[in-house]
C-alpha cells in the first residue's frame, strides 16, 4: 500500500512539473506576441509642408507701403484624437515650411493656422503608409466672432456727439456682449505719438477703455444680428440733427465723479441735461482719462475690441497688465498691454499706426471730416456673402479692402 502511495505521489509531481513545463513555454509565446504588439504601435515618422498665402501691399495711391507679413503671428498645429477630441500634440510652427513629427496608428484632427490669419482642417488616418502631408494656409475672409461692422467719429457739434461703433455677431451662435470693451490704440498715425512702442507687436496699449456691463448672459446678440455701442444714445432728430441712436444697446457716458476721472469736457450736463438716454445702459470707463473723446474728430486712430475669458470680469483681467511712462512733458501715463491674441477686432482708422502687428489689419479705412460734406459719411463693413437669411460680412485684416469708405450712416434719416 505505501508502495502504491509512493507511486501516485510520484506522478502527481512529475505531472505538476509537465503542467508548469507548458505554462513557461506559453508565456513565452505570449510574450513574443506582446512584443509584436508594441512593435505595431511604434510612431510613424511624418512630413509636414505648409504654404502660406502671397505677401501683399496697400494700394499705389498710398505713399507709405505696408508689407502684409502673414508669418508675424506664429502658427500653430494642434493635433487631436478624432474619437475622443482629447489633444495628442500641440508644435509651434512659426515660419517654417517643413517640419516633421511622429504619431501612433489612428485617426486624428490636424487644424493648422493661427486665431487671427489662416486655417486649415482635415482629418487624416496615420498608418505605416502615411509619410507626407500637407497644408493650404490662406485668408480667412469671414471672422466667425464679433467684428466692427460700422463706424461714425466724423461729426460732433453743438455740445452733442453722434460718434457710435456697431458691432456685428458674425458668428453662427449666440454671443454675449457681457464685458466686451471698446478700446482706442494709444497711438495715433506716427510713432511721435507713441510712448508704449516697445510692446508693439505682440501688445496693444489702449488710450481708453470702456466696458459693457454685465454677468455674462445678460446681453445676448443673435447671429447676424447689430449691437450698437454710441457715445449719447439719443435720437438726435428731436434736436435737430438727422441722426437716430436710440437703439443703442450701450452709452459711452460718464458723469463727473469729481475726480477729473470721469465727463468730458465735451459733455456739459448743465447745458445740455437730454444728453443721455436713461434707458440705455452705460458702458463702464474702465480707463478714461480726463479731457478724452471716446472717438476723435481726427481720423487718425485704431480702434479695437477685445473681451475677458468667459467667468472673468474686466478687473481681474487687467491685474498685472498695468504700464506706465513718461512724456515729454514729465507726466506720467499709465495704462495697460492687451496681448494681441486677445484682440477680437481691429481697425485703423486714416493713418498708420506704427506699433499695430500688420496681420491685426494691413490697411486703414477713411472718412474724409470735412464738417459740410461728411458729417453723415462712416466707415461700413461690406457684405461678403447672404445666407439663410442673414449677412456674413467680410473681414480679411486688411481695413482698406473690406470697408466702403465715406458711405452714409444707417442710422442717418436724411436719406
């Protein structure tokens, strides 16, 4: 019986050491596998080549030529999981032409370009096979945000001032005009003028601000719809000047707060009380020095727009963007340095503005101020294309190609 006991126990172990034999052997295989695997997941080596669009020149009548370099804003490529839409890589591209980067096996979203100048989309399945791709950077003619659709700085008279800028959703959603600020460029025409001109080029430093109200969602503009932002939101017809701006969503109006931070001099409450309309909000003087117009009778300005990140009020953004030099004179002024890649809109206004990047707005539009023929006569965006029902209107960064220039208000009841 021991015997018997002994010889069981003794198969029982060589089998167990048989079974162990083979698991050893499949690990192995499996491991081969493994390395299979990994070795098919291995990034595939690309070629990338971008071509940019033609450099471009104002118009022969000017006398001072202005080169359109579309490489002064770094372009960018972010590359995403199709499926997932989580990003895979992010390169700064710059000027180059060529450069080269590897990617896994998939399906992945390229977008290439930059937020101000140039686009290009596809989707692309990298595989061993893929080696080359390449992208197309042109204009974008349609700026799928807000854009200054109208602008009217040629007229004030009589202590009244019908200066007003509509803005324009030239989006295919809801904006919301919460915290949008209107800006003027310290600059005016030359770099005389100018004491910020170091942060030309990748700054704006503005002369003022003025910011519209708001939690975020109050004041929602539909696509393709106006908001028109005025300095007195009046109808002047009932004072005797053609002009109606009572569906002005915003004033540029501020009372004497008795700290020369505040009215204009142009704006005499004593004289003239129907100045403001009480019924349309006013836009907040975040930066307002005393004695300013909000948009001069000389046509030599750049206006832009810009708004804070969603959640963020105008306060907080401007903390730690504060800057301050000294004129001639001995004063100093203070302001701050928006980042262009915040500006949404630009437009330079009858001169050259030194210290504004050529891809923010190649040329200026003009209206000419003599007070007899032109004081009705703006800046107005044109048209590019009608669809379902609506304007999309044209905005390619050049102010000269894309506004009528000297046309008549909208908002102008002579006509």
């Amino acid at each position: 019986m021991k015997y018997r006991n002994c010889l069981h126990l003794l198969l029982v172990m060589s089998l167990g050491i048989s079974l162990f034999s083979c698991r050893e052997d499949e690990k192995e295989v499996i491991d081969e596998k493994v390395d299979e695997q990994i070795e098919l997941a291995k990034s595939n080596q690309l070629s990338l080549s971008i071509s940019y669009p033609k450099v471009g020149v104002l118009p022969k009548q000017y006398k001072t030529p202005i080169y359109y370099d579309y490489k002064e804003c770094p372009i960018k490529l972010t590359i995403r999981d199709s499926k997932t839409q989580e990003i895979i890589k992010k390169v700064e591209i710059g000027d180059k032409t060529e450069i080269s980067l590897e990617l896994e096996d998939g399906l992945y979203d390229f977008h290439i370009g930059n937020p101000i100048l140039t686009d290009d989309r596809k989707a692309v399945e990298i595989s061993s096979k893929t080696r080359d791709l390449s992208f197309n950077l042109s204009n974008c003619f349609i700026s799928k945000t807000w854009v200054m659709s109208e602008l009217h700085y040629t007229w004030s008279g009589g202590g009244l001032s019908a200066c007003y800028v509509e803005l324009f959703n030239n989006s295919d959603e809801v904006l919301y005009a919460d915290g949008i600020s209107f800006s003027r460029g310290y600059a005016l025409g030359t770099e005389h003028y100018d004491i910020f001109q170091e942060f030309g080029g990748t700054n704006i430093v503005p002369y003022y601000i003025w910011t519209a109200p708001g939690n975020g969602t109050d004041y929602p503009i539909q696509p393709g719809e106006k908001c028109l932002i005025s300095v007195s939101g009046l109808d002047f017809n009932e004072h005797g000047y053609a002009f109606n701006l009572s569906s002005s969503k915003f004033e540029m109006f501020a009372f004497d707060r008795g700290d020369g931070f505040g009215t204009p001099t142009y704006i005499n409450t004593a004289t003239h009380p129907f100045l403001e309309n009480y019924d349309v909000p006013n836009m907040l003087p975040i930066l307002l020095p005393s004695n300013t117009f909000p948009m001069h009778m000389a046509p030599y300005e750049t206006f832009f727009i810009f708004q804070p990140p969603k959640g963020q009020d105008i306060k907080d953004y401007l903390k730690e963007k504060g800057v301050k030099r000294k004129e001639k004179n001995g004063e100093y002024v203070f302001s701050y340095r928006i980042p262009v890649e915040d500006i949404i809109d630009l437009v330079q206004n009858g001169g050259l503005t030194k210290t504004t990047p050529s891809y923010l707005d190649e040329a200026y539009t003009y209206v000419n101020t003599d007070y007899n023929g032109y004081e009705y006569r703006v800046s107005k965006r044109k048209v590019l294309k009608r669809k379902n029902g609506r304007d999309y209107l044209q905005d390619s960064n050049n102010s000269y190609v894309d506004f009528e220039h000297n046309v008549m208000s909208s908002y102008c009841d002579l006509y």
